[in-house]
C-alpha cells in the first residue's frame, strides 16, 4: 500500500509539472523582427518603436501637444460653467506623473491628425494585423469583444520581451459634472482611427482597443466620442 500511495505521489507531481509546462508553452516568445528609435522634430520626444509583421509600432503613447492637464476641453466635455480641464477626481493622482508616465490624452478628432509625419493613428485593420501577428485567427480578430489568450501578457512585456509596452493607462471622461483622470492601473484606452459604419445608433461611433489587469485578452469594441483616450502611432514597416 506504500509503494502504491508513493507511485501515486509520483505521479501526481509529474502531473503537475506537465501541466505547469504546458500552461508556459501557451506563451509564444514573439521578438521585433527590427527596432529603433524616431524623434518627433515637433517637441524633440523621442520614442523608440518595434517591427511586428509588416507595422512598426511607437513602444510608448504619444506626447504631442500641450499635457491634458494644462488644457481646457469644450463640447461633449464641458462642464456647467464650460470647458474644463481633466483633474484627480479622489485628488491623490499626480497628473504631471501620470503624463510623463503614459502620455498625452486626446479626443478621437485630435488623434487622427496628431501623429508625427509618416506616422499614423492605427486604423482597426492595423491592430488586427498585430493580433494576428501574435497569434490570434482571423475569426477571432474579427470578433467584438474580448478576444485572445495571453495578449495582457504579450502586450505589456518590456524590452525583455516583446516590447510593446502597453501600459494600464486608463482613460478621462465626464463623471457627474467633472472631467477625471480614472482607472490608471486597471485598463488602458487606445483609439483606433477607423469609423464603425455598421452602428445603428444615431451617434458617431469608432472603434477602439482596451486592456484590463485582470484579464488576458484584449477587447475590441466601438465607443462614442465622448472620453479620451491615448494614442499609440504606428506606420508601415521601413518607412
């Protein structure tokens, strides 16, 4: 009987072992075919960026333009007395911090013009491009929603990794009367420049991508135009 409960031991830990390597192997260990480094001339940022099939991607969210903080913003994000500027809504967020942390926010018009010469907002086509470049089908890139396995993972890996550097960088939007910095370290925003023609809503629509810490996929799903949201640019390879 103790030999037998020994084996069983035995086998239960090769077990898990064979799992626990499974479950790594999952992880594709995806490299930059090429990396460098631009200079946005505007402002003199510098921004280093990956090749990922045939897109090269900026590993950081823009910056261009005055901080968010520092401006006022009209129309869908104006208060009772008018235009505001985004603040900390509990008063604890560093906004200078969170700037030159994760960059600039932008409303969907302002991220369509503000990329640097031969750069661009990428299109909806662009991100499913990267996705599937990182392993997602078709099908699935295809779909609204939350898609993908190990894509937080993939996404936000450093120069060790990937390097994309996706960042939890959360977005601003009316919440009550103010316009706040919120969700920094939960989920992270990013605009896409492509229109969702397919809305049978009344209102402007556009697609856009989302991360969340707790959840390994990636969402794709359409938005109206009242938040803002970083950016990241992106061009066609060697350009």
């Amino acid at each position: 009987m103790i030999m037998k409960n020994r084996l069983i031991a035995m086998f239960m830990c090769c077990w898990a072992v064979f799992c626990s390597c499974s479950d790594d192997d999952k992880l594709p260990d995806v490299r930059p075919s090429a990396q460098g480094e631009f200079t946005d001339v505007r402002d003199g940022n510098i921004y280093k960026w990956i090749r990922i099939g045939d897109l090269e991607w900026m590993t950081s969210n823009l910056k261009y333009g005055d901080p968010y903080y520092e401006r006022l913003f009209d129309g869908a994000f104006a208060g009772y007395y008018g235009p505001q500027s985004v603040t900390s809504k509990n008063g604890n967020d560093d906004l200078e911090a969170d700037y030159n942390k994760h960059g600039n926010f932008y409303t969907w018009e302002e991220a369509n013009t503000l990329c640097p010469d031969s750069w661009r907002l990428p299109t909806d086509e662009d991100w499913k491009n990267l996705e599937r470049a990182l392993g997602m089908s078709q099908a699935d890139a295809n779909q609204k929603g939350w898609r993908g396995n190990y894509f937080l993972t993939l996404l936000t890996q450093g120069e060790d990794g990937l390097g994309f550097n996706m960042q939890l960088s959360g977005g601003a939007w009316k919440d009550g009367r103010g316009l706040y910095l919120l969700q920094v370290g939960e989920f992270g925003y990013f605009w896409t420049a492509t229109e969702n023609t397919d809305s049978s809503l009344d209102i402007q629509t556009v697609w856009y991508r989302k991360i969340f810490g707790n959840n390994e996929s990636i969402y794709r799903g359409t938005q109206t135009l009242d938040i803002l949201m970083r950016v990241r640019c992106c061009r066609d390879a060697g350009k």
